[in-house]
C-alpha cells in the first residue's frame, strides 16, 4: 500500500471515530427557521416530536428552533455506558448555548426537560434570556411528598433503574402507551406521540427517572438570574394543594410566572396548543431584543 493510500484510510478513521462521537453524544439537534434562537426539549422517553405543533408556529412568529431528541430515547441509540446522564445533557447543551450569536437564545423544556430548563437557568443565567418549562419542576418526589430528598429517594431511584432495565422493549412499550392515556387526552396526538416514545430504551428511560428522583435543583433556584415561565397542566393545576406544590419549587425564582393551563393533561403543549403558544409567544415578546 503506498504513502498516499494508507494517508487516506488514516483520514477516513479519523473522520469515522469524529461521526461515532457526534452520534453517541446525549442528544440530536432538528434546526430550522430563522431569529432568535430557542431551544425545546423534550420529557422523559420522548423525541422532538412532542414540540411539532409549537416548534411551526414559533419558525412562523420569526424564532429559529432547535429541537432535541435525547439519546435513548424516541428511538435514538442509547450512551454506551452508565454515567451520569443528565449532567451530561446539561453540559452539552450549555456549550451551544455559550456558542449562540446573536440575541440570547431560550429555553424551553417539557417534563423532564423542564427540570433541564430550570438547571440551565440556574448554571448558563449569563448565555440565556430566560427560560420556560412546561408541566416540569426543579424535584419532582416532593411534590407527592414535601419531605423527599435525594438520600430518601436512593433506594427507590435504584429499584426503578433496576425494574426498568429488565423490561423488554414490548413491555416497555405496553407500559409507555398506559402511561400516555393518563398523561395526554388528545387522542389522536396520542398515538402520533406513542409511536416514537414506545421506541425508547428501557434502561435509558430508567437511568433518567433514578436521576430526575436524586437530583434536587431547588437551592439553586435563587441563582436563575433570567425570566422564568412554569406552565402546569390543568387536571393537577385544579388541585389547590398540587398548585402551591408547584409554585413552591420555583418561588425564590426572582422573576418568575407560574400559569396554569384551562385544559388537558401533563402534555400540555398537545393538550392545549392555543394556551402553550400564547404564552410562550407572549413570554418571548416581553424578552425584548437582549
């Protein structure tokens, strides 16, 4: 083999490890449009796919979006190891955010994605003009129990890491379609959602619960340093109690708004279209040109 052959393979490898690394990173990015750029995450075992109806209409109102498909999740291969998850996400996505020209850039961020949103809010305050969850919460056990901490939920977080692990795809999927005829009412929108989520991985979606139930963002939320949106769904938005659990988690938030939706379930985004874009639309407006 001559000089200039094996200097070619050489590049090839190179470029294939580079293609390898990129795709078993902690998430895929869907860009398109053009304006300030917002950034829609999406919950646990979701893909981009929950943000469709919201991501037209922002490209629409003159915003660039960037969705996210977390790995293992919505059918995305899952991280080749068993290392922390979300701090990972976390910090892969605060070097785009560093990296955004322009007016700063927002995120929006669903379930599980909220919980996201929030940590962005607290740690990337000086590469963000604010940030929106939608039905998400900086530590989502203490809203069944005012108590839960992460030492409290150790034990439980492992057994659901362990119970999820052992799932085979089709009981994931059985179990993932239960869990949405409770959490989306739009039936249509349900099945479009089903397909794609009932593609995630067990143990990736496992790994993400055990770390949403150890993982306590509420003393950081005094450092959020931007605007802050929370939009709560209406069936547990009706509940006095489970509204000032809500509204608890994000009060030391200096500038913050906690909007409950008039209809629908966690999905709220899909549930309740017109509300979500109205006032995200209204949040984004309000932003200004910072």
């Amino acid at each position: 083999m001559n000089l200039i052959a094996r200097f070619s393979i050489a590049i090839l490898l190179v470029l294939a490890a580079e293609i390898a690394a990129a795709e078993a990173g902690p998430f895929a990015i869907e860009s398109a449009g053009e304006g300030r750029d917002v950034y829609l995450i999406p919950g646990l075992s979701n893909a981009g796919d929950v943000w469709d109806p919201l991501a037209a209409q922002l490209r629409q109102a003159g915003y660039r979006t960037h969705v996210l498909t977390l790995s293992g999740f919505g059918g995305r291969p899952a991280l080749p190891d068993d290392a922390p998850f979300m701090p990972r996400v976390r910090d892969a996505l605060a070097m785009e955010l560093a990296q955004t020209d322009g007016p700063k850039p927002v995120v929006i961020g669903h379930s599980l994605g909220g919980f996201l949103a929030f940590w962005l809010g607290a740690t990337e305050s000086a590469h963000l003009a604010g940030v929106i969850a939608v039905d998400g919460v900086p530590y989502l056990p203490a809203l069944g129990d005012p108590a839960a901490n992460p030492e409290s939920q150790d034990a439980g977080a492992e057994q659901m890491r362990s119970f999820m692990a052992g799932l085979s795809p089709e009981q994931f999927a059985q179990q993932n379609r239960m869990s949405l005829q409770a959490m989306l009412h739009d039936e249509a929108e349900r099945e479009r959602i089903a397909r794609t989520s009932t593609r995630s991985d067990p143990a990736a979606v496992g790994r993400a619960v055990a770390e949403l139930m150890t993982t306590d963002l509420r003393p950081l939320m005094a450092d959020v340093a931007v605007p802050a949106l929370l939009l709560q769904a209406a069936d547990s938005g009706s509940n006095e109690a489970v509204r000032a659990a809500f509204g608890a988690q994000i009060a030391a938030i200096p500038d913050h708004r906690h909007v409950v939706a008039g209809q629908g379930s966690h999905f709220v985004q899909l549930d309740d279209p017109e509300f979500t874009a109205r006032e995200v639309l209204a949040f984004l407006e309000a932003l200004g040109d910072e």
